[in-house]
C-alpha cells in the first residue's frame, strides 16, 4: 500500500510546484488556499488550491492511462 502512495503522494506535490506558474500566468479568481503576497510592492497570488486541484487531477489520469 505505501509503495503506491507516496509515488503518487510525489506526483500530485510535484505536479502542483511545476502547475504554479503557469496558473498565476492565467491569472484567475482567487480560491479559498490561495496566498496573496506582497514583496516591495508587488502583489503575487500563489494558486496553492488551483494547483493541487490540477495535480490531483493529472495523477489521476496518468493512473488511468498506466492501467
């Protein structure tokens, strides 16, 4: 069972580092988990809910497509 888990534990973490970028590009609403950021006057928006949700979501198909 673990050595199922924490692969996909791997993924959907590393997925969600690798999604951030590109779904502050997209600039969309914010969601409950999201952090706003202010460094020297600039507002950045990290997509913590928007990313793992997109993680999730490709770890799920790629253990579709596995099987």
């Amino acid at each position: 069972l673990m050595r199922r888990i924490i692969p996909l534990l791997i993924i959907i973490i590393g997925g969600a580092a690798l999604l951030a970028p590109v779904i502050m590009l997209m600039e969309l609403e914010r969601m409950p988990g999201d952090y706003d950021l202010v460094l020297q006057g600039r507002h950045y928006l990290i997509p913590v809910t928007y990313s793992l949700c997109a993680s999730v979501a490709l770890a799920l198909l790629y253990s579709i497509v596995k099987r």
